[in-house]
C-alpha cells in the first residue's frame, strides 16, 4: 500500500520505537528466566568480580526476587511492543487499536495513581509507611539476607538513617530480634568508613550508638522523601516518559485512521 510522506513516517517512527522495547524486554524476560532456572551460574560468575558491591547481590533469595521482577517487566514490554510493531508493520488496525487501548488504560492508570496520591497527599504517607513497616519485618542479617533486607542496607547506608522513623522499627523483625546478639542496630545506621562493605567509622556503634557514630534517631522516610523532591532529573525523566507514551499513542490511532482512509480509497 502507498502512502504519503507522513503516514510513511508515522508508521516506522512507531516501528523503531517498538521494535527498541521489543528487544530490550525479550532481553529483560530472557535474563530473568535464566536467573529463575539457573541462579547458581549466575552468583557463580559474581564471585569472579572482585567487588563488595556486586557480592552483596550473590544470595539466592535476592537473585531469585530480581528473577520474578524482570520476568514481570520483561513480559509486559514483550507484549505491548509486539502488538505495536506488529500491528504498524502489517498495517491492522485491530493490532493497533488494540495496542493505543492498552496504552490508553496504562496512561490512565499512572494519571489516576499521580491524582490520587496528590489529592490523598497524608493517607498516601501514612499508607507508604505502612507497606515500608511490612518489608521491614523480614528484615535479616549474615547469610540470611534477601532482596528487602539488601535494599534496606543500601538505603541507610546512602542516605544517613536507620528504620523509617527510627532504630526501634527493627524490633518488628523476628529475624533481627533472633539474629542480632547484642547489637542495637545494624551496622548500616551507623556512620560508615565504607558503604559498599558496611563497615562502621566507630566499632563500639551497633552496640552503644549515640548521635556523634550513628544516624539512630534519624528515619529514612523523611530523608528519602526530601531527597526524591529534589530530584530534578527524575521529574524530567517521567515527564519524558509521559510524553514518549502519549506520542505513542497518538501514533497508534493516527495510523488507524489512515488505514482505515487508504482502504476505503481502495474499494
């Protein structure tokens, strides 16, 4: 079928878009899978690098978490990208409505969400608080460890804080209250000499903190909060993000109507 220069250029500029998110969520899915299957070559090939970062990511329970995480990513941008691109190369307007619904609805559903948590700004605070208290009952130390219990450290470590309002938030986990001998806190609320490995400026820390070795008092609900305000570039990216969408979507449906145009030419 031939088509003017713009419809042309609508119909692989939503290509190119699709056919990006196809590969990187066939990438995404296909690492997640591999990590369901086979987490063991996996934490294998970590220990080569010599990094006490990267060896903090070698727990099972962490790596099969981040399996199910991309496996969930990877199948979603899988599917949308396939029902764009597919639909843009052989023309359907069923794929590609279709596709422009499915985009509609998630646009929908991250405008409602952005809506809701302004208009209901203190019950979001107060639920967000809620949902953190629940990961931090599991949280865990030694070879215990998991994906909540890491993302905890990497965030008191960063940031300077401890618990979400404060050290005593801790108590809620059976794992911490069994496992912690005769620390207060974990080492990760105390003020470090080094982050990557946890390691506390002042030794006596976990057992005596105090204002001067540690953040005890401080919660990390406050301090992420201001952080991710201040966050310029992250308000950029999801204003990108936003528009990318509702590019995509306007491709979509534009795209349906010429078809629909150059078919009724036909007959």
């Amino acid at each position: 079928m031939v088509f003017d220069c713009g419809v042309w250029c609508a119909k692989y500029l939503l290509c190119i878009f699709n056919f990006i998110f196809f590969v990187l969520g066939t990438i995404i899915f296909g690492v997640g899978l591999w990590l369901a299957v086979d987490k063991h070559s996996l934490i294998a090939l970590l220990k080569l690098v010599e990094s006490e970062r990267i060896e903090q990511f070698t727990q099972p329970q962490v790596i099969e978490q981040l399996a199910y995480v991309l496996l969930v990513i990877g199948a979603v941008m899988f599917f949308m990208s396939f029902l764009g691109y597919l639909g843009a190369m052989r023309e359907s307007r069923c794929l590609l409505s279709t596709y422009g619904t499915f985009l509609i609805l998630l646009l929908i559903a991250e405008i409602t969400a952005g809506g809701l948590a302004a208009f209901y700004k203190d019950r979001v605070r107060a639920e967000s608080k809620t949902f953190l208290q629940t990961t931090i009952t599991s949280y865990s130390l030694g070879e215990n460890v998991d994906a909540t219990s890491l993302m905890w450290n990497q965030l008191m470590g960063n940031f300077g804080c401890c618990g979400i309002t404060d050290y005593r938030d801790f108590e809620a986990s059976p794992a911490w209250v069994n496992g912690k001998g005769n620390r207060t806190i974990p080492e990760a609320c105390c003020i470090l000499k080094d982050v990557a490995k946890l390691v506390p400026r002042d030794e006596d820390c976990t057992t005596n903190p105090s204002d001067s070795n540690s953040f005890y008092k401080k919660g990390c609900y406050e301090v992420f909060t201001e952080w991710l305000i201040g966050q310029r570039e992250l308000i950029i990216g999801v204003i990108v993000v936003g528009i990318v969408h509702l590019v995509l979507i306007i491709l979509a449906f534009a795209l349906c109507k010429a078809f629909a145009k150059y078919n009724d030419m036909r007959l």
